[in-house]
C-alpha cells in the first residue's frame, strides 16, 4: 500500500514532468533545455519545498507563470 509521503512525491514528480513537457512544447525547445530552465527556477525550488501548496496548482499555470516572471526577456 502506497502512504501519503510517497503518493505525494509521486504527485510532485508528475508535476514536475508536465511543467517541463509545457515548457518545451510552449516554447518550442528540446527538453533537456527545458529541464535546465525548470530546474534552475524559483518555481522548481518552491515546489520542492512545497511553499504555500504551490505545488497543488495546475502545471499550465505555473509553467506560464514561469515564462512570464522567470524567462522573458
């Protein structure tokens, strides 16, 4: 039986992976540049840590919101 620590990591994984997978469709990079630009973050950090349940949102929104406060120019 899966406990609530693991299904949860679990659930940050996925989301993880979906920022990344918006990320590089949105912006029309390969993914290992998409995982670097995830991982080198703010958003990647504060997911980690769980800060505010910001990591309850939807991966679309956060990966906006990363292009538009982390990655435009």
């Amino acid at each position: 039986m899966i406990n609530s620590k693991d299904l949860s990591e679990i659930y940050k994984q996925n989301l993880e992976t979906d920022i990344i997978n918006y990320l590089a469709a949105t912006l029309k990079i390969d993914l290992r540049e998409a995982m670097d630009k995830y991982y080198s973050s703010k958003l990647a950090k504060q997911i980690e840590s769980g800060e505010n349940g910001i990591e309850n949102l939807d991966y679309k929104n956060l990966a906006e919101d990363l292009i538009e406060n982390e990655l435009s120019d």
